[in-house]
C-alpha cells in the first residue's frame, strides 16, 4: 500500500477590491470580493517543501488589484480575464478557477436627481461568478457560472403546503393559505457558447426578473414546486443557460396564538400576526438542466453544495 497526494489546489481567498472611475465627472463605482485557486502539479511542495511550482498568493492577490487598473467590466469578464491569465502563466498550471462576488451600490438620489459620486448600499444580495478555466494553451476551456445570494422574497398568499405523510413525529398542519419566504441563491452555467460574446449585464438582469416574476406568479403547493418553476422558466427563456442550480431556505412564517389576550388572529377584523422563525429552516436545494447539453462539472468543482 502506498499512500499518496489526492487532489488538490490553492490560492487567494476574498482580495477585496474598490474600483472607482473617476474619468469624467460622473463616477462608476465597482465593489467586488475575488477569490483565486490554481489546479496543476503541485505535488512537490506537499511532498518535499519545494516551491519552485508556486506562484503565490501574494501575487495572485497582486495580479487581482492590478487588473482592476485596466477597468473590471462585467464580474464574468473580470473572472475570465483573471482565470485565463493565471492558467497560462506556467506550463505546470493546468487550470485555473476565479470567484467574484459583486456588491451591489445605487447613487443617492439628491433633489430628484442621481448623484455623480455619492453612493448606497443595495442590501444583502450579492452577484456572483466563478470562472474556471482547465487546460493551457489555445484548447482551453472557460466554464463560466454567473448567479446571486441573497435574493429575498415573500408572498402573502398564494401557497399551500400538505399531503404529507405523517408518522409518530410529525406535528406539522397541513395547510391550504401560508405565508411563503426564502432567499434565493442561484448559480446558472452557460453553454459552450464562446464566453467573450455573451451580454453578461442584460442575460442577469433578464435571469433575475425571471426568478422573481415565477416565483410571484406560481401557486405554490412546496417550494420544491417554486424551485423547479423557476428554473424551468430560466431555461425556455435563455437559450445560452445549460443548467441552473438553486438553494432555497424555507423561511418560516408560523401563526401567533393570542388566544390568552381574547384575541381571534384571523383575516376578519385585522391584521394575520405570524412569528418570523429564523432557525431551524428547510433547506431545499435542486437543479434544472437541460437533458441534450453534456455536463461540466469542473464547472462546479470548489462550489460547496447545490450552490
């Protein structure tokens, strides 16, 4: 028996990078958090100690800033200059796979009017992308996965949830009319399509307004359902999609008993007072892909999970 190195990578985690265009008077502002990790033979430097194979995180984390220099563009258009960059440095570099996560930022509105260079926060939700290149030289491949976290969303009516087994455990009532909320992550790859020609800005907002227009529009009977509507939907509109995969949390909304004040809580002579649960929560997770375009999961290596 001999006992070996298993597969492995490394690289920068969470460069953090402000980017801001000040080249006429209306500023752009670019806030993102960049992670790299590099795929090839590395087996000395685990065996031995020898770094002559390590082109290290302090300059990948240098390459990262100096990039955002020539302007980001697009999270995908960043992560693929950067991955095809790191994977054509050296010969024992066979791939190469970049994380970007994209900070949403609004201008203040001041006296009806979007400011040149005063900024908001959008929230929690995040635009993401991962771009992994494998190979070197001209026959390289670029996946590209471009998503978001953080995308919550409620409804007040329109969802159902019963018919389920019921054992010696189960305490849950089946219901017919329930508050339904999660917060949507969704990651979606793009086919073999050349990357460098895709309209990354215009297909996520199209994505985007998908996801919440189905998830509105759908009478839910479980977010299983919700999850494989909205994917579903993803998929007959954008023809460049092969697949999307999605994690979802039950966010649950549970009726307040007030009974012990005399108080009916029913739609009839006031407002419904649910308890907002925070945890425990079910997780659902799947995805919805196309059955005539191959799989890529390269695409999907170093991803935790679903998403």
């Amino acid at each position: 028996m001999a006992i070996v190195l298993g597969p492995n990578q490394y690289g920068k985690a969470e460069v953090r990078v402000v980017a801001v265009d000040r080249s006429t008077p209306r500023h752009t502002f670019v806030d993102l958090n960049v992670s790299s990790s590099l795929r090839g033979d590395f087996t000395a430097a685990h065996t031995s100690g020898d770094n002559a194979h390590v082109l290290t995180t302090d300059a990948q984390k240098n390459t990262v800033f100096a990039f955002a220099r020539d302007g980001v563009g697009t999270p995908e258009e960043f992560g693929l200059r950067l991955a095809r960059h790191f994977a054509g440095s050296y010969d024992w570099i066979s791939g190469a796979r970049v994380a970007v996560e994209s900070y949403g930022w609004d201008r203040i509105t001041v006296a009806g009017r979007p400011h040149d260079h005063a900024f908001s926060r959008t929230g929690d939700e995040v635009r993401t992308a991962v771009v992994t290149v494998d190979g070197s030289g001209p026959g390289r491949t670029a996946h590209v996965l471009a998503g978001l976290t953080g995308l919550v969303v409620l409804k007040t009516t329109g969802s159902e949830f019963r018919g389920f087994p019921r054992d010696r455990y189960t305490t849950l009532a089946g219901t017919d009319d329930r508050v339904l909320a999660t917060a949507v992550t969704a990651r979606w790859r793009y086919t073999g399509t050349d990357a460098d020609e895709l309209p990354f800005d215009e297909l996520f907002t199209g994505v985007r307004t998908t996801l919440l227009e189905t998830f509105a529009s759908t009478h839910s009977l479980a977010l299983q359902q919700s999850l494989h509507a909205m994917g579903e939907a993803v998929l007959e509109r954008f023809p460049h999609i092969a697949e999307i995969r999605m994690s979802m949390p039950n966010k649950h909304h549970f009726l307040q008993d007030l009974s012990a004040y005399g108080l009916a809580n029913t739609p009839e002579g006031g407002a419904v007072v649910y308890h907002a649960d925070d945890r425990p929560y079910g997780l659902i997770e799947g995805s919805v892909l196309r059955d005539d375009v191959p799989s890529a999961e390269i695409a999907w290596q170093g991803t935790p999970g679903f998403c």
